[in-house]
C-alpha cells in the first residue's frame, strides 16, 4: 500500500506555515486537484513531485526576503 502525504505535513516539515502552501498549490491550478478536496497524494508520486516544487519555490522566496532585511 502507497504512503500518503499531505500539505500540512509537508510544510510542517519544513516550517512553512501550511496555510501559505496550500496557498500557493492553489495558485499553482494543478489540473489533478478538484477544490475542495485535500492535499493528499500519494508520497514519490508525480502529484508528490509538483507540491515538493511549489513549496521549494516558497522555501526560496522566504529565504530571500529574509536576506534582503
């Protein structure tokens, strides 16, 4: 059976606040994700892949805001 992950777990992991993710997947209008349902996939998956990229992309806007002050 596939592990399962989701938004809160994955910007928990990485002190992201897990409401500014799912954020920012929203904006990312992923055609696999119907609104309103949860940020649950399946871990190493493609869907996986893609939120991993919308929260290194947070990750890396933080960190430069937080050079720039």
């Amino acid at each position: 059976m596939a592990e399962l992950t989701n938004a809160a777990e994955m910007a928990n992991a990485v002190g992201i606040d897990p409401e500014t993710f799912r954020e920012g997947l929203r904006d990312s209008d992923f055609p696999w994700h119907e609104p309103p349902d949860d940020w649950t996939v399946e871990t190493d998956s493609r869907q996986h892949e893609a939120m991993r990229t919308v929260l290194l992309v947070l990750l890396l806007k933080l960190r430069e805001k937080e050079n720039r002050t």
